[in-house]
C-alpha cells in the first residue's frame, strides 16, 4: 500500500511526465526497445531516488521492460507529491512524502525494501546501509543493484574497502555519460537556475565561491561564469587547482574567499566546509547554498550558535542575523539546493543517466546471479551506446575511422 | 479606492518587497536622501510600471520623497497580486489585478490618472496613449513624465514626430545605466532563468535563435551562450549583424534558422517576427518565447490557424499541435516571457534604472514647468551620478584623472 | 622622390599585399567599382597611416578611382620597409622609413604633404597638426580629410572647440563600422597576439589588468579573457566600470592593481596611467604593454628613473631592473604593442575601416568644396553600406522588414 | 662532436634561455635541488624532444643534477638553431638542425644514441623506435626512459600490445600535470596564436573546424571560441562528440563541415582526417593547419594532386591552386603548426611537463634497475607535488582537510 501525500494531485503529476518524455529521447527509445523484449521480466526492482517527473519516466521503462518496481525518494525534501501521487494513479506503489521526518523517511525506504527486491538503484546509499543493517532480512533473494551518485559510490568504496559490501553493485556514476554529464552540465545548470529563481539576484556583478572542482563545482564554475560572475574556486587537490587556475578562475583557501564572495555554493561531497571562522568574515547579505548530496557541507549548528535571530525571507530561503547585525542567506536550508530549492537536473541529463540505469539493470538481471560482491563498472560499450543514441536523437552524425585509419590509429607503424 | 485581488495576500507581498530592498542599494540611498529632503513634496505621481516588489520600493522612495502616488501596471499578465496587496495594506491606492481582462486593463489604467497627475511614470507607452485620448481630461495639471521602455521611446519619438506629442517625457531608457544595464544584463538573465525555470530543460546543447541583437539581445544572446547554447542571431540592421558575427554568433535570416532551432526568442520590438511561414519549418517539440514588450513578435494567430489541438503542457506553456503532429511549444502566451512567466529583472538591475527614474520625476517637478512639451535625455551627470552610487555600494573605488591627465586627455597639445 | 630603407624588399612587400587583398572582400570590390567609375580622377591624396600591407591595399583603391596618392606612415615603429618598397615598386612615392629618428618622421610627412593634396588621410592627427602649423602653406588646395583614430578624433575635437580647425575633417574612427570593429575586434585580437608572440608566454594563469574600458579596452579585455586569464578593469569613467563588473570583470584602482597583475595593457587614450608609484607595487616579471595610440600611457622616464639596469630580453622586450631586483618588462619600447611588436590589425578588420575610408574621400572629393571647416561624421548609409558588403562577401543573409512590419516598426498605432 | 647549424647564433639562444627560466618557476626550483644533490650523478641521458629554449632548461636542469646529457629533436622542423647554439656553446654535445632532411634527421637522432644512454627522453617515440631496430646495439646499458606525448603513448601501447617492449617506460603523457596542461592549455594557446601569427587574420567571424575533441581538441576549442570563432568538432567518439555538444560547439562529420569552414585544425592523432573528398568541398582560401604530432592528418599527395598551381603565400603559408581557381592555404606544411610555425608552448606549460619529466627519469635512475619492461604511469605523489611547486611559485594557496573531513570524507558513516 502506497504511502504519499496526495492522490489528487495526480492530473498535475501526469502532466509534468509527459512533458519530461518529449524531451527525454534516449530513455523513450530504450522504452520502446523494452516493450518489445521484456527484458526485466520477473524482476522486483526497488528504487531509492529523487522522486520527480524524470525518475517516474525509468519507473515506467523498467515497468515496460517487465519488472514489478517499487519507488521511494532518496531525500524528504526532493519528493515531488504530484508525482508520487501520479505513479500510484497508473498503478504503481509509491512510499515518498516531501518533507518526511527523518522516522518517516527511513520507513518509507525500509517499507519499499519489504518487497525482497532482486534488484535496487541506489541514490546517495541509504537504501544500501539499510540492507546491511536493519533490512538485511530483506536482501534474501537480491542479486545486486546501481548507485547513481558520487555520495553513494564514495559509501561504497570505503564499504567494500572495509571488505563489508554483501552484493555486487554498478557504479553507475562513474560513467561517462553520467558523471561527465550529470554532474557538470545538470548540476551546474540546475545549481545556478535554482539560485536565480529563488533569490531573483543577478548572478553578473557577483563573487561567486564554488568549493570544489570536481565535474560538478567544474559545471557551477563554467554557468556562474556564463551568467557574469566573478568565480573563485577552492579546493584541497593542487592539480583541481591548477586546473582552475589555467580555467581562469581564482584560486584561495575559503578563509581568504569568505570575506571577498556574495553567493557560496559547496559541491565538495565533504562536511564543514564552511563553518563559523568563515562565517564571521562574510559580507552582509551573502547567499550560502549546497548542491552537494548531503546538507552538512555548510554547517547548520554553526550558523544557528552564530544567530541572534533566525528568520523567513523568501521561500527557501532563511536569513540568519548575526549578533552584529548582518544577515546571511540560507538556501533550501542547507540541502541540495538545485533538488530542494529548484527543479532538480534538466530533463535530457537524467536521460541519459537513466538510460544508462535502465542498461545496468538489464545486465545485472541477465548477469547478476554470476558476478560476486563488489563494485563494477559500467562497461564502455554501454556509454557508447547511449551516446550514439543521444546523438541520433539530436540529428547529430559522426565521423568513424576507415580500416586504413584504424590500423594506423592503433598501431601506427 | 483600490481595485486589486485580494487583500490577504499583503504579508507575503511585504516579504518580497524587504528581500528585494535589501538588494537595492541605490534606490535605498536615494530613498534616505528623499526622506530627509523632501523633494516630490506636493506632487501627484501615477505610475504605470509591471507591478512587482522592485516597482513596490521605488513607489516607497518617490513616497519618501513627499509625493502622492498612485500605481498600476502596464501588463496585464505581470502584476503580482501580493505585491499589489502589500502597497495596499501600506495605505496607497492600487488599480491592478493580475489577469486582467483588456478592458479592466484599461480601466485600471485611467482610474488611476483620474487623479490628475503632475507628474507620470509610464512603461511601454500605455499611460501617454490614454492621456492623448480618452483620458486627455485629466492631463490638466500635468507637467510631463518618464518613459521606461524601449517601446514606449518608439511610440513616443513616432508621436513627437508626427507633431503630436503634448507634454515633455524624460526617456529613461536611452540612459546609459538604463539600457546598457537593464535591457542587455536584466533581460539577459531573467529570459534565461525563466526559460529554464518553466521548462527543465538544458540550454547546453540546444540551439537557440535570438531574434534582434539589440541590447536585449545581446543579452539573451551572452546568457544564453553562457549557459552552453549554440545561438543563431537574426537581425534586419547589417551593423548590428556584422557585431554580431564578430562576437561569434552565427546569422541567417528567419527562414534559414527557422528549421535549425530549438528555442526561439523574440527581442526586436517589432511583430510577425515568427509566422506560418516560419512554423512550418520548425522542429517537433519547439520553445517559443518573447522578451520583447508586446505579444505581437510571435504571430499568436498564425500558431492558432495552424494547429489541429492547442493544450496545456506545463504551467505557462501552451502546446499547439501542428497538422503533421509536430508540437510547438508557446512559453507565457507570447508575452514577455521573463515578466508573464518568470520574476521579472533582478533587484539590482531594477535599482538603477529606477534609481534614474526617482531623480529624473524630481528633476520634472523641479524643472519640469519650464520644459516645453518634446523628448529629454537623462543628463550624463545623473548617469554619472547613479553609476558612481552603484560603484560605492559594492565597494568598488576606480581612478581619477590628475589635472596634468585632465588637460592631456582634454587638449592632446 | 620616395625615402624608403631598401628597394630590394619590394617582392616580400608584393607577396604581403597580395595575400591580404584575398582577405580584404569589402575594399576589394569597392576598388572593382572604383575602377570603373574613376571617382577620385584629379584629386591629389596624402595618406599618413601605419604602412603596412593593409595600407597599400587601400592606396591602391585609391589609386584605382583615379587618384594620385602620395603615402607616409603615422609612427616610426609601425612603418613595414617591404611595403614601402612594393608600392615604391609599383611606381608611388613613398615616405616611410621604420625606425625613423622623430626629426626624419617629422621630414616624411612634411615631403608627402608638399604635394599640395586636396584630401588628407590621417591617423592620429600629425597631418593635421602640420598643416595648422609649418606645412601651413601646403593646404592651400585642401579640401578636407579623414581621421582614423580615437586619438586623432580627440585632438580634432579640441582644436575645433578651440576655433582652430581650418578645414572639413569627417570622423571615420566615429563611424560604426569603424570603431565597433577595428577598436574592439582588431585591437583585441592584436594585442593579445602580440603579447603572445613576442613573450610566448601562457595567458591562461596569468592577470591581465587593462586600463581603460572603451572599444579598445572592452576588445582586449574579451580577448584576455577569451585565452583563459584573470581581468581587471581600471578605469575614470563610473558607467564604463559599472558595465566592466556586469561584462563580469574585476574593477579597481590602478594602485589596487599594481601588485596584483603579471600583465599590464593600456587603452586609455591618455597619458601617465602607469607610473613610479604603481611600479613600485609590480611583482617581479610583469610585462607592461600599450595599445593606446601613443608611447605615453606607459611612462618611460619613470620606468628608467627606478632602474638599475636597462636590459635587452627578446626582440621587442626591454628588461629594466629595479633596484630591489625586480625585472619589469617593457614591451615594444611603450608604442602599440599590436604594431610595434605585431602585425597590427588583421586584414579583414582594416578591410571595412578602409572601405569608409575610400567612400568618405569619395564623398569629399564630390562634396567637400561646399563644406565648411568642422567636424563630420560617416553618413548611417555609409556604414549600413559598408557592413552589407561585408555580410554579402560571407555568404550571409540577413531579414528585411515587410512594410506591415516597417510601419508598425516605426508608429507602433 | 655536435652537428648544429651555426654557433654564432649562441648568444641569441642564451638570451631566450635566460627569458625562459625566468617563467619556469617549477623547473627553476628542481634544477636548485638537483644543484644540491646530484640525483642523477652518473647517469648518461639521451633527449629528443622539441628542441627550443624550454628544452634547454630541462637539459640544463638534468646536467645540474648531476648526468651527462647528449640532445637531439624530434621533429626537422621545429629544431631552433640558435638555441642548438646555445647548448653548444655551454659545453653540450648537440646534434640538431632545422630542416634536416629525413635522412639527416635520422643520423642526428643515431649519433646522439651512441652515447649509449643509460635512460631516454623520447617525444613522440623515434628514440624508442631505433633502439629497438637499428640503433638496438646502442641500447646495452638502457635502464629505461620517458615518453612526452600522446603519438608516442599510442605507439609505446601498440608495441607493448605486441610483446615488443624491450625495456621500460613512463607514460609522463598520462600525468596529469602533462596531458591537463600541455595538451590543453599549451596546444591550445600555442596554436591560436601560431594561426594568428602566421595569417593576420582575424578569428572572430571565422568558422574553425577541430578534428579531434581530446585534451589537445578541447584546448584548442575553448581558444578558438575565446577568440570569437564559430567552433564546429569533428569527432569519431560519440561520448567526447556528446560532451563538444554539452560544451556549446557544434558537431558534425567532416564530409558537413568541409563546406563550412574557415579554418580547420587537425588534432586527432590519426592519418588522412582531411582528404581529397574535403578539400574539393572547401571554399576560396581555407586555411588548413595540422597541431598532431605527425603530418599526415591532412593529406598532402591528395592536396598536390588536386592542384594545378602549388605556390609560397607568406613565411609558412602555402597556396594550394585548385583546377577551379580556389586557393587552399597550408600551414607550416601540415607540420604541427605551433612548433613548425610557431613558437612552440609556452614556457609554463613545459615548465610542469619538465618537472615531471626530471622527477620521473630521476626515479627511473633510482629504480630502473629493477623495473621489467613495460609501461609505468607517473606516480599521483609526483602530480601532486609539481601542482603544488606551481601554485607556490603563483602565490596560490588552497585548503586542506582537517582530520575530522579526512575521517568522514573517506569513510562517510
């Protein structure tokens, strides 16, 4: 039985799907592909993602693909009601309310797992954490499953290091048409038009402070850029900073960049990377906002202990007094702000990371019952297939080597 | 007595209206000066301008100033009901209800000059329109006003031209801090965020064809560069479309760009920019959008006569569906898709332009008996003026000539 | 009787007219017309502009309408000897010779203009200085001339508020497709190609402080940008700054800047814009690089009164240690790096500042006698012409308007 | 005995010797250390690489440590024969000659192996390729070597690939200090400005065709666009095809773009990417430059047989007349146009390759002894240790993690 907020706002729900699949062209085409094959047939599927009208777009090609799926969020402030209530209006069973409690949210994970999935895609790792904890009971008959983000492949690095990692699972995001893509292009254009809309502030004529440059602070830096912003960038690898540097952006450490920038956004997948020695320094009236998986990468307690008063501005955003009376902004309360404060990614960057989950599952369903505990790869030959499908949706052609030229590119003597 | 939507929604129309205070220092400083000096004392202002919490602080600061003031909008799709509310509650009389019909449009408009007015502020050239005509009874006190728009100079250069023109108008748009900043910064960003805002979609990777490379096109065209779009410029001035190849832009003409593009927007000031002719050729699944002040740029009759079904995609977009099958998407109805569909210009690019538009009305009433009817410039020293307030709030000090530059640079002997 | 260095250079000079004539479209066909119709038959022209390749170019359009064209250049850095030697070669006389004490430049100009021109062809004023002053005599059949710089423009405008102007001068550096092109675009693109090639230095990494935000500066600046560095603005003028920090460039003092940027260029126009006080501030290793018309932006004796030692770098680069050991660099002696140290503008830039300047001394050969003393600008029709053959000779097409569009364009009711 | 062109061009080479070390800072501060202890005590290296002012310094840096250092180049082209001068007249043994023919070029680089190195530095894998044929005997005592670039990468794979490797190497290409920066940031600076360099014409307005969107691609795109081009990509995989369309450039295959281009740059690593069925669709006066290693990515039989006229343009400009009158330009004999026809990369970006170049065959002289042959990555130590080098000698400094970030950064539960 489906927990969600709302049945009736089903109608709004269907109509955001079907926009999201006009212009989802690669997971249309594998939907297609799926129909007629059934490629997923007899498999339980359970999914622990940002539940919005994109995600409802896989839903429905594993479902064509012959799978029984169940779907949660993988964020209480992420879920989309309509959506929820739309997927439960054509027939699914959906455990995701925005803005959950954490109780509530980890019920909603741990009910969806209750269906003894063979396989689970995985979004940030609390569906794998649970299913090595108080869901174990639930991973009888799992084969393995997918994790879609640098946060989760990071949990599941260091659990498989910890040699505690009971099922083999695609890490998803490190393909190229996903971390490449994804991270770069969605979340820095997602990143800049969440903040946009919610503050309704130029971005030209700002100092904006990414922390991080890895391929989503890499994606921020570029669309603040394009939008007129001044960047600076930190970082804690020398050759990011390099990098960055011979991108033409500023180089500092956050201590020097905390008095100097108007909007901060972290996108470290670390914590405290800005906290209360940093806040002391900023300017009145600067925005602070993470795109980075979890909300502890701006230190909430800190701001709060800092406070003489906190307070609504606008939704989504809190203002923070300081005892000596600036104020400092607060976006999406700390959380992804392009999820929690915007419309999540574009709708043709999670095709292709989506196309590339549907393939995964595919493999593991026809394959997984071989492959032993571990993290596996998404293979080449599936990042260049979904590419190419990409590019075919596009219109786009593209040059291939002639024998004579293969021969010389792969030997050249 | 005001005619707005409703009262209730006064609260969160002050909430904007504080956030975006906070984000216009100019005004904000031109505003304390006002209050302590008085300089509108006496004088009855009405002003026609999108009703939107920016437009709520310069209502606040021509108040402050000692003027009476009565405010409506000048786009029926534009008002925000809440902001209309909050200067209600703060004790103005506000005519302007979002969704206006065109007739209660109009009526807004002259009850609000039925208070005779010394002085007008007008966008788009609705308010000078009714004053020569059927509201030209209650243009017996009034001394002259200022125009906002690049429309509504046209309108009037064609009036002034025609010998027609009763009263003197201060063009606030030919200013430099109005026009370089507001229509190239401010409609840049807005039609952008908008655009993204309303569909969730990628610009990367899309191909986008701004029509006009004037300064709001230069704008569009930079933003949208920006954000990872290829854009196709379409211009009839060969100055401007020479500029624009040279800043690396492709040109073409309507026709051969009408098959090449994804989003589509329209900045030219003038109409049937998009017709049949041109959404024949169009791919499925088409944006378009206008950021040009009136809904005529993309021909809405033409879409209409093509379509076998016209239906609700998203809010504000309107899907037609061509006889082949093909869907064009209309973003905000074909009206200025960064006002109707979206926030409006960023707070800080509203606080220049405004910022010029609270000193050229004190100008006006100071001076304004004296000045026969015609077109004034903004004098450069308030340019300069604003200009160096904007520089001083942001903490940005630049050089000055010495006397030996001065008379090198003024002299060269 | 032509002064040139070595007529032997003539075929290197040939070669390098003939390669730009293939990329000069717009003079070229102008010269085709000029062929045909002699519109210049009888007129006596000086030219007094930088001798290159591009220069002989339009000499030899001059010629071509019939003209007798006497040619010198306007700075003893930027004369190329091989150009003079071809159009030496090709039966003009010539006075030009690179490396030109100022006494001898000052005797070239003076030789051409014994010829008594009707029209004068000045870049930067020296012409015009002369024949207000000793070469008084030799206008006794002026009629008029043409400016190609902001600097000559400026000069010119000083005289004239003075009442010192003595003939018709028209203003072709004012001209769209003047200065929007050749200031931005060719300044841009050369200077930075200068300071490149004589450094062969990274840009990317580097900070680049431009001084002065005008077409030359906001085309340096873009281009600086463009090739990865960090920018900063300095400039006077509040407007210009502001436009600067939305164009998203950083703004400050020259003082601010000194000790942060590792290059230094100056567009200003004026001069003492780096002196002893910000080369104090300098890091080891700057380069110090003027594009502005004069070697006066830069100052030298300042540069030397804090040396220890004046030092040969690279050809074109001048070391001058400090006496704490820093090493500033100068390049190309101070005078415009783009033609001192370059190439000077590329040819398809000079193709359209050129073809205004064959049609306005068309135009005043037609005209000019019925002119009085002043300054004038290009005709719109001029500069439209201009650009619509720039736009054909690339293939480009661009919209016109149905006359339902021009009448609403141009009364809107 | 050296084998140079003329030792009276030694003081020009020592004063670009002297320029260059003042802007590698990184290498500068290894060459100290090597002064210190003499690392490479003993051990006799042979280099073929570029051989310019850069390559000096490495030289210079490898016999400060202590090794006896014999070098050649590694392309006939792109030898400097005043800094061959230069090494000679410091006491090098040099054999190296701009514009040796094949059969020269071979001699110069056999002479050099007879020293019988104890380690190599190979660019683009001639050395590798003669001591594993002709010259194998002059690889008695070889412990290993290091290969600088992408071509010599591909080739040292297809011989590893087939059991041929005889000995060990590392792939200092594959760091990413190397390919990030050299390919990138150096090919891409170095050949804009090599095009400019050589043509003088503008690149704003122009089409640029790139074949090839690996790092060198990427670089010389983003240069391209930041110069104002028009950017199209030719690619053959679709991944890096997908991510130029997410960058914002066009793509298509070279068959569509031939006909479109201005200019087209070959950076792909491949033979025959543009021939006859290309050329025949290009238009009047393309430019045609190559930046791979090799010259065989633009065909030249193919462009002599389609030409009736084949004649000198301007200093490494070839015009190639078509049988129907259009001229097709080549560059620098389809030679790497940065080098062959410019000034190589500039000094920072061999700055970082030197560094690692000297740490690696200090490592391979410390530990070669033991390695079997094979393939050996630059270790990730040494990367980060020349970024940071870098970012000191910049002023640059970055954050770290606290051992609380460490913790959970690295374990996250």
């Amino acid at each position: 039985m489906s927990r969600i907020s709302d049945i009736s706002l089903a109608p709004s729900g269907l109509d955001k799907i079907r926009w999201v699949e006009s212009y989802m062209p690669v997971l249309s085409s594998i939907k297609r592909a799926f129909e007629a094959e059934k490629p997923l047939k007899g498999a339980v599927i359970c999914t622990s993602v940002h539940l919005e009208a994109k995600t409802a777009c896989l839903v429905l090609t594993l479902a064509a693909g012959g799978a029984e799926v169940y779907a949660t969020g993988c964020n209480p402030l992420s879920t989309q009601d309509d959506i929820a209530a739309a997927l439960c209006s054509l027939g699914f069973e959906i455990n995701a309310v925005r803005r959950a409690t954490p109780k509530e949210y980890t019920s909603d994970l741990s009910n969806t797992l209750s269906h003894m999935p063979h396989l689970i895609l995985d979004d940030g790792g609390d569906f794998t954490e649970l299913l090595h904890g108080e869901c174990s009971s639930f991973a009888k008959r799992l084969i393995g499953g997918t994790e879609e983000t640098t946060t989760g492949v990071n949990r599941l690095r260091a659990r498989h290091a910890s040699g505690l990692l009971r099922f083999p699972m695609v890490l998803v995001n490190d393909a190229m048409c996903k971390h490449l893509f994804d991270n770069r292009y969605g979340t820095g254009q997602s990143t800049l038009n969440a903040i946009m809309q919610l503050t309704n502030l130029t971005i030209a004529s700002r100092t904006v402070v990414v922390a991080g440059y890895g391929w989503c602070g890499r994606g921020v830096s570029m669309r603040a850029r394009g939008m007129g912003a001044r960047v600076i960038i930190t970082e804690i690898d020398p050759v990011k900073a390099i990098e960055a540097v011979m991108d033409g952006f500023e180089v500092m450490t956050m201590d020097e960049a905390a008095g100097i920038g108007d909007i901060f956004i972290t996108v470290t997948g670390c914590k405290d990377v800005i906290t209360s020695r940093h806040m002391e320094k900023m300017r009145d009236g600067v925005l602070l906002a993470n795109s980075g998986h979890f909300d502890v990468e701006i230190s909430k307690p800190d701001l709060e202990a800092l406070s003489s008063e906190v307070f609504y501005r606008k939704p989504s955003i809190t203002g923070y007094r300081m005892k000596d009376g600036r104020v400092l902004n607060l976006l999406a309360e700390g959380r992804l702000v392009n999820l929690a404060g915007g419309n999540g990614h574009p709708a043709e960057i999670m095709d292709m990371s989506f196309a590339l989950q549907a393939h995964a599952l595919k493999y593991l369903w026809q394959h997984g019952g071989d492959l032993p505990a571990g993290l596996y790869p998404v293979p080449d030959e599936t990042d260049r297939f979904v590419a190419m499908l990409k590019l075919d949706s596009s219109g786009i052609r593209i040059d291939s080597l002639t024998p004579e030229q293969h021969d010389y590119y792969y030997s050249h003597m």
